[in-house]
C-alpha cells in the first residue's frame, strides 16, 4: 500500500460495506428472514462470534410479542437475531431493522412505493456490515447485533389497524398504521438491548419516508441523546465520505407519540415531524443505557455515482467506525 494508507483497515471497510449492498440488493424471494439469519451465521462464522436466534412462536414464549405480531402473517417466520462478539472492553450495541419486504400489511402500500421494498431491511443489511468491519479490525470492544428480521405480509393472520399490542418493555402501542411496523419490531429488540445495559446502543434503519423529504437519499439522519457523541459523528463525516445529519430528540412532540387509548402511538396523524416522532417512540425503549443513537436512513442510491453503483448502499457505517474511538474511547 502506499505510504500512510492502512490497506487492513480500507479492506475490512470495503468487506463491510460490500456485504451491506449484497444483502440490500439480493431480491426478497431470496432474501427472507431465514436467509438474512443465515447471513448472520455466516458472519459469526468468519470471525468466532456467538449466535442464537428465537424463531417464530417462541417469541411469544421469550416475550418479543411486538416482532411475531409484525411477522406472523407471512409464512416465512419472524425471528429474533442475537450475534455476540468480543470479550473485553467497552459495550457496544448494534440493532438493525430486518424487515425484508414490506407490503405494509393491511395498510396495503400502493404499487410505486412498494417496489423497492426489498431494501426495508437496510438497517440489519448496515449493522452487519459495520460488525463485519469491527470484527475484522479486532477494535478491543464488546459487540451485540440484535436484528429483529421478518416479513410484513397480508393474511388472515395479520395484524390489523387499532389493535394494541402489549411490546416486551410493557409499554402497550396502538397501531394505528400497520405500515409503520419498523419501529414495533426495533422497539421489542431495543427492550432486550437496554437490559443489558451496555455503554451505547445505535439503532439502524429504513425507517421513515419523512426523513427522506427532510434530506434527501444522500444524508443519513441521525438523533443522539449526547451531544458529545452528536459532534464526534459530525465531526469524522465527511473524512470518510459517509455524510450525516444531526436531528433532534425534541420532546415537545412526545405528545404526538401519546395517543391516550395506549401509551404510544405507532402512527401520529398529522402528517408532519414523521421522522422525529419515530425516534421519540424508539427512544421510550431506551431507558437504562446512558447513550443512544438513531440513524434513519435510506439505504439505496438512486442514481449510480463515483463508487457508488446504483442500489443498496451503506449508510452512517463509515462515520460510526471512525468515530469509535472517541464514543467508547478505545
């Protein structure tokens, strides 16, 4: 490699993010819960860590009521992915949405927005390349992937709008749209994180088409309840070409997310704050863990641009690698 390039660390970030855009991009008959489960063993593999998954009903018996509830129309099961890595350090969590195709259940999207669903499961698709990164790097952490991976379908069996559902925290949620189903199952899966404590968590998603109207396909927004963790991420940005956008946690609209039947709302009318409102529901889920950070990204480059082919892409992965250091202060 030439002088002062780390080609180790260029190659772990290129495994990474190639493994990201191969997950997005493989089509959903090909890419359900069990391949993406599958994919995480895969990783495990490569690298020693620990895997363990809870599939279909027994996610009512381990109480992840919220995931089988989004999943269990579709006869390809839900399940819980749960990777370990690492045996010393500082504590990181990666949660990753695994919704790997999204009809939008019994709120039936229309044809022009359901098309590119495959890519719903982006945030499982970037956690797993950021992982791969980690891993291969050695970084002296402690990591956890929790990848809540299912199909939102339409049957008989699907869940249905004004339902309230009971998540694993013991908050209840009316659902008032089922084709807001990212955050019931990154709520249940964010639960299971925020017990254990860990230093941070970052969630990652394909979450909201308001964030998409805010910045565009090219951002990633992302909300921190630190500002001290905001400023690391802006500020190694745009070194590794991984642009992002701090929003805000901003909790006059809590509100919103309140719909009084239950205590949340997965789907605040209004039309307006979609994204921000999103990251306040998930937030009511992390309450223990002293820092947390949500991306809501996009996770698929319309137009082909230099080194970035058209299609699934990874994002705020880069900027979350690079600034490790400072946010775990490894």
């Amino acid at each position: 490699a030439p002088d002062g390039i780390d080609a180790r660390r260029l190659e772990a970030i290129a495994a990474g993010e190639a493994l990201t855009r191969d997950l997005i991009n493989t089509p959903a008959s090909d890419m359900g819960p069990h391949e993406l489960e599958d994919a995480a063993q895969a990783l495990a593999g490569t690298f020693g860590a620990r895997v363990s998954v809870t599939t279909g009903d027994a996610l009512l018996t381990d109480n992840f009521p919220m995931i089988h509830a989004v999943g269990r129309a579709s006869p390809r099961a839900p399940r819980l992915i749960d990777m370990s890595w690492g045996t010393a350090g500082p504590r990181l969590t990666l949660v990753g949405k695994g919704v790997c195709f999204d009809t939008g259940g019994l709120n039936l999207k229309p044809g022009a927005s359901m098309g590119l669903m495959k890519k719903d499961m982006g945030g499982a698709a970037t956690v797993l390349g950021l992982a791969q990164m980690i891993m291969a790097l050695e970084l002296p952490l402690r990591l956890r992937v929790l990848i809540p991976a299912v199909e939102n379908s339409v049957s008989g069996e699907a869940m249905r709008p004004s339902d309230v559902l009971t998540s694993r925290k013991g908050l209840t949620v009316e659902v008032n749209n089922t084709d807001a189903e990212g955050r019931l199952v990154l709520a249940d899966a964010l639960a299971l994180a925020d017990e254990d404590t860990p230093d941070l968590v970052v969630s990652m998603a394909t979450l909201t088409g308001a964030a998409r109207v805010a910045v565009g396909p090219d951002l990633a927004p992302f909300y921190a309840t630190d500002p001290g963790d905001a400023a690391a991420l802006r500020d190694v940005a745009a070194e590794v070409a991984d642009p992002v956008w701090e929003m805000p946690f901003w909790a006059p609209y809590e509100a919103k997310i309140e719909p009084q039947i239950a205590d949340l709302d997965n789907a605040p009318g209004g039309g307006m704050a979609g994204s921000i409102t999103a990251a306040l529901f998930l937030k009511r889920f992390v309450t223990a863990t002293p820092r947390y950070i949500h991306f809501d990204i996009y996770g698929w480059q319309p137009e082909a641009a230099p080194a970035r082919p058209k299609g699934g892409v990874g994002q705020g992965a880069r900027a979350l690698l690079a600034a490790l250091p400072t946010l775990l202060d490894l």
